[in-house]
C-alpha cells in the first residue's frame, strides 16, 4: 500500500457513497412527487429546477469519486482526497438549495 491512511478514508468513503445508491431509487420518487406538485419554491422555480437538477445527477457524483483510485495509485493524494470528497459537496450544495424553501 501507498499510502495505509489513504486507503483506508478513500475505501471507507466509497463505500458510503456506494451504499447510498441503495436508497437513491426512493429519494428519486419522493421528490417528483414533492418537486413536481410546486410547493417547493413557488416564486423561484429556476432555483426548483437547479435543485432538481442537483438531485437527479447525484450518481454521477458518485462516478466522479471513483477517479480518486487513479489520483491514490499516481501518488497525488491530495488529488484523491479532493475527488472523494465531490459527492459530498453535491450533496451539501443540494440540501442548501433545498433549504432555502
């Protein structure tokens, strides 16, 4: 192993994130049903649809991440912290416009 400490938050975070695509199909339907009725911003529907948007592409955040074992295996572990962490920040920026509602 490159670096133990790397591995070990890089294999740990993709699980996580792997693991929350288990529950992903059910937040999807939950927010059609929620999105599409216009309770959510009901005087800002561009920010409805960035949040949407925001929402529905959050595997490929999730895809994105997965380049941190290219970053891990070249050594440029800076690198591989910075990508693992995309869906988190995703998923931050998400729930901000979410809760601004």
């Amino acid at each position: 192993m490159k670096n133990p400490v790397a591995f070990v938050v890089l294999a740990l975070l993709n699980l996580v994130y792997t693991a929350a695509l288990v529950y992903y199909p059910g937040v999807i339907l939950a927010a059609v049903g929620a999105l599409s009725g216009g309770s959510f911003f009901p005087n800002l529907p561009m920010l409805r649809e960035i949040s949407s948007f925001m929402l529905f592409t959050y595997p490929a955040s999730i895809f994105i991440a997965y380049f941190c074992w290219w970053a891990y295996h070249t050594r440029k572990f800076k690198l591989a912290y910075i990508l693992v962490c995309v869906p988190l920040v995703w998923a931050l920026i998400t729930l901000s416009f979410l809760l601004t509602a």
